[in-house]
C-alpha cells in the first residue's frame, strides 16, 4: 500500500477581524483538503513544545517515522547546506544566518523590509573581506537569509551552544541575552559581533537610512550543526521527497531518498510539480512525501489576503494534483497537515491548533466535511503527534 503525507508549513493561524472573524483556512476555498477531510477522519496536530518536534527539522523528521534521538539531532543549517549541495568539507559547523537590524543593544526588526539582490551582495562581500574562506565562508540563500561555514579550531559537539531563532526574539529585546553563554558558543558570538561593526558604517546601509528604511546591520547566527551525509537511522520505506525546501531536500539526501521539486506553489499557474515524475516516484516508492514551505523565510506567508490565496493555491496547484497521482496507484493512504501556526497579524510562528485529516484505504469516515482549525475539532483522530500519524498510515509502530 502507498502512504503520502502533504505537510504545509504554518497553515494554521487565528480568526482574523479582516476575515470576518475566520482563519485563513476558513476563510479559503480549498476543495481537495475538504474531500479528504470528508473521506477520512480529521483532528489536531499535538502542540508543539520546546522539546521533541518543537523544531521544524525535527517535526518533518518525526512525520518520516524517525525516532526522537535521530529527528533531534538535526539541525537546519546543515539539511540546507546539503538540499543545496554547498561543500561543506573542511569546516566544523554549519550555521543559518539572518540579516537583523538593531539599534544599539536592542532588536529593531527581524527582517529589514525589501531585499535587493544587489544590496544583499554587498553587504556579503563586506563581510567575506574580513575573513579568508578557509576560516569563515558566506553562503547567501536569498532573501536576507546567509548559510555561514566556519571553521572552529575546537572540538565540536553535535548540537553546539547558538543563539535562538530570530523569529523567537521580541521587538526590543536585548540581543546579548539570546547569544551563546558558554565557551563553545564563543566563534558565533564574535562573527555576530563582527558583523556589526561591518555592516553599521556600511554605504548600503546609510542608503537604506536616507531612504526610510531599516538598515541590515547585523548578521544573527542560528541553527547550526555539524555537517552531516548520512543518518545512522534510516527511512522504513522506500521513500521521495517532493519539496523545494532547501532544509526537507536536505533530509532527503541524508536519508538516501530522492527528492523532486515544487515550483512556487502558492501562486497562480498551473501544476506545481512535473506530474510524469510524479507518477514515476508513485511507482517506484512506497512513501511520498510533499512539504510546501511558507513563501518567506520568517515572515510567513503575508497579509490575509495573501495567505488565503496561497493555501488555495496549494489546494489547487499541488494537493489536487497529488491525489489524482496517487489514484491510480491504489490502495493508499494520505496524510494532510499543518505542521504548525504562523500568526498573520505578527508574520511569526505561535501555537496554535493546526489540523490533520487522514483518509484512504480502511480509514472511516468521521462526520466532518471541511480541513480547517474549528471544523477538526469534531474529528474522531482527537490529538495526534507526528508520529502518530506515521503509525495510522504505514502501520507500522511509532518510533
């Protein structure tokens, strides 16, 4: 039998005034999420936490039916270094980087309004200058998002002391507060208090001031870990990966699995993926994975509007398409979820309640008809964890 999961990162979020008083999910047309939901049974993704599945990695991880120790030892800058095939060979640690703009010793904004390319540019090649590659390398991902290698001269645990996600700092915090405070965290902290010094008298910025605009004065480490090639704990099935995530590409490759492309799935188009390599993977895999990640990296997905017409987009442009695949390769079951809440009146990730609805071969139909935060509530799974899901669909026990 055939397992799919489609997992959308931060679909979920809260009723909104401008929604009248609906989520975006509620509030969007989203027919293929509604006819699983009516052929399967709905509920709740369990909250996440700060321990187990409270990370991204860790939660697409724990949906693969990964046990905890091995979905906990990941990290994202890694899994993206190896999704976008950077060499990492001769470096001790991998870092996620994001562009900040600070005032002083305080946080100003996580995100310095629009990137231009051009000015991205300048800002890395400042930064380069100051260090020769072989000690420190500058890799940007696009947007104001930068992969830093470093090499570290120390020994290096698996998961190094590093600072907390930007989109876990609050406007106005003081940023020394949220850096590495033990030794091993020392080489971070000194790039990051490096950058500022750089990119604070840079003419890129002082442009962006004259201009109205938030400076991006300063470079925040996060998200690091040693690189990987390979997990000791392998996939229990034969799996592919469909996703043009940097981080679940990654993951793909550690775990010797394939990984085919979504082309921007939440916009308007037609289908987001190569339907005949699709229906090859179907073929050939017993485990399809889609994860169709947020349109900006830590900004979510916009305004309300914005939001509501991505997740049709992805109702129409991926999810449609997908069951048609799988149809003709039954018996099979599928999997929908969010794997979290992004608030759209922050732009941030929070807990919120984030649906799954579960439909496919021997699975009864509960009552419920539609696959948003309020119409699960009623659904016969109750509350389940990622891991729960992967047992329903394979049957085979949670790790």
């Amino acid at each position: 039998m055939k397992c799919a999961i489609v997992l959308y990162e931060g679909a979920a979020d809260f009723a909104l005034e401008n929604l009248q008083g609906r989520t975006p999910l509620e509030a969007a047309r989203c027919p293929n999420a509604a006819h699983l939901a009516a052929l399967g049974q709905t509920g709740l993704l369990a909250p996440v936490g700060s321990g187990f599945e409270a990370r991204t990695e860790v939660r697409i991880a724990a949906f693969l039916g990964l046990p905890p120790k091995t979905a906990t030892a990941l990290e994202r800058a890694p899994l993206e270094a190896a999704g976008l095939g950077v060499d990492t060979a001769g470096y001790d640690l991998v870092c996620r980087a994001n562009f900040l703009t600070a005032d002083g010793p305080n946080l100003v904004a996580t995100r310095p309004g629009p990137a231009r390319p051009e000015e991205i540019d300048a800002l890395l090649q400042a930064l380069q200058a100051n260090w020769p590659e072989a000690a420190v390398k500058f890799v940007p991902l696009g947007d104001w998002s930068v992969l830093v290698l470093v090499k570290t001269l120390q020994t290096v645990q698996h998961r190094p002391a590093q600072a907390e996600p930007p989109f876990l700092l609050e406007i106005g915090c003081r940023l020394d507060e949220f850096m590495p405070a033990d030794e091993a965290g020392a080489p971070l902290n000194e790039i990051m208090a490096r950058s500022r010094e750089i990119l604070g008298r840079h003419e890129v910025n002082a442009v962006r001031v004259d201009l109205g605009e938030d400076p991006a004065n300063m470079l925040w480490l996060w998200g690091a870990g040693r690189p990987q090639s390979r997990l000791t704990e392998p996939v229990r099935l034969r799996g592919c990966i469909i996703s043009q995530s940097p981080l679940a590409r990654g993951l793909a490759q550690l775990c010797g699995m394939p990984a085919l492309g979504l082309h921007e799935p939440w916009r308007d188009g037609p289908v987001a993926f190569k339907v005949a390599d699709a229906v090859a993977a179907a073929r050939e895999h017993d485990l399809l994975f889609v994860y169709a990640p947020a349109p900006r990296d830590l900004a979510g997905y916009g305004s309300a509007g914005e939001k509501v017409r991505a997740l049709e987009a992805l109702d129409h442009r991926v999810l449609g398409p997908f069951i048609e695949v799988l149809e003709a390769e039954r018996p099979f079951r599928i999997a929908l979820a969010s794997d979290g809440a992004i608030a759209t009146e922050t732009g941030q990730p929070a807990a919120g309640d984030c649906p799954v609805a579960i439909a496919g071969e021997a699975v009864e139909p509960d009552t419920t008809t539609r696959w948003d935060e309020k119409a699960v509530l009623d659904g016969t799974l109750g509350t389940v964890s990622p891991g729960d899901v992967w047992a329903r669909l394979t049957g085979l026990r949670a790790p």
